[in-house]
C-alpha cells in the first residue's frame, strides 16, 4: 500500500512539473491569465481524487475489513456443504496489509464419532479455504453438545 501511495505522489509530482511547463512555455507566447488558476484546480482535483481513493483503501485495512476480492458468504457456504459441519459462525476475514489476508471462524460439528473422522473433516477444510490463499487460518471446532459462548 506504502509503495502504491507513494508511486502516485511520484507521478503526480511530475505530471505537475510538466503541465507548469507546457503552461509557462505558453503563457510566453501567448497571455491567457485564466490557464494558470484553472491547470492549478485540475492537478488539486487530480491528486485529492486520488488521496481520496487511497484513503478509502487504508481505511479498510485499519478497521480490518473484508478484502473486496473475498465473499464471506461463499466461503461460509461451501464450508457447510462439508459432511458433519453443521453450522459456521464468528468468521473473520481481514488483511494486514493490502495483501495477506487472514482467516478465522467457528465450526459447529455434527456426529462426529472418532478422531478419524474429525481428521478427514479438518483436511476437507483446509482444502476448502486453499483457493483463497490465505496467509493464516484459524478454523474452531465444536462437539455436538459444545459450546463457544460466542454463538
């Protein structure tokens, strides 16, 4: 995000160099007294459209928000449609910094017999959450009769 915001202020930068040239070089030849204050409104609007983009950006990182790139609802979906989940709650997605997205949530189970069987529902979902690429998961699982406290 650091590398994003200041490439743009690098190119503004420049981009404002050259408009002030193209505009001194004219104002040379030619007197227009309007060119000057309105090339200085369009850079302004220019680079407050941007700030404004990138803060909305920042912003969803520091309230840890849901990257735009992920849907909760389908990745709670599909972890239902696993054999003996029975229900999915408290799930968290939110990013670090821009890239690496972080997971978590609560699995309710149902007729889980042995350790076997809770294995094989573990590297179901595993498989599940591996085409999001997330750089940490934290998948909480619940018993029959067990109880978070969250729910």
């Amino acid at each position: 995000m650091n590398e994003k915001v200041v490439s743009w202020h690098l190119l503004e930068d420049v981009l404002g160099w050259a408009a002030v040239l193209v505009v001194a070089i004219i104002l040379k030849f030619k007197q227009t007294p309007y060119l000057d204050p309105a090339l200085s409104l369009f850079i302004t609007a220019y680079i407050l459209f941007n700030v404004v983009k990138r803060l909305k950006e920042t912003l969803v990182i520091f309230l840890q928000g849901v990257p735009d790139d992920i849907s909760i609802d389908k990745i709670e979906i599909a972890l239902i449609a696993i054999e003996n989940v029975d229900s999915i709650h408290h799930t968290h997605i939110w990013s670090q910094e821009g890239e690496s997205h972080v997971f978590s949530t609560h699995l309710k189970l149902k007729n889980i017999q042995n350790l076997n069987e809770l294995l094989k529902l573990k590297k179901a979902v595993k498989e599940s959450l591996k085409e999001y690429h997330f750089d940490h998961c934290t998948v909480e699982t619940e018993l029959d009769k067990e109880s978070c406290g969250i729910e």
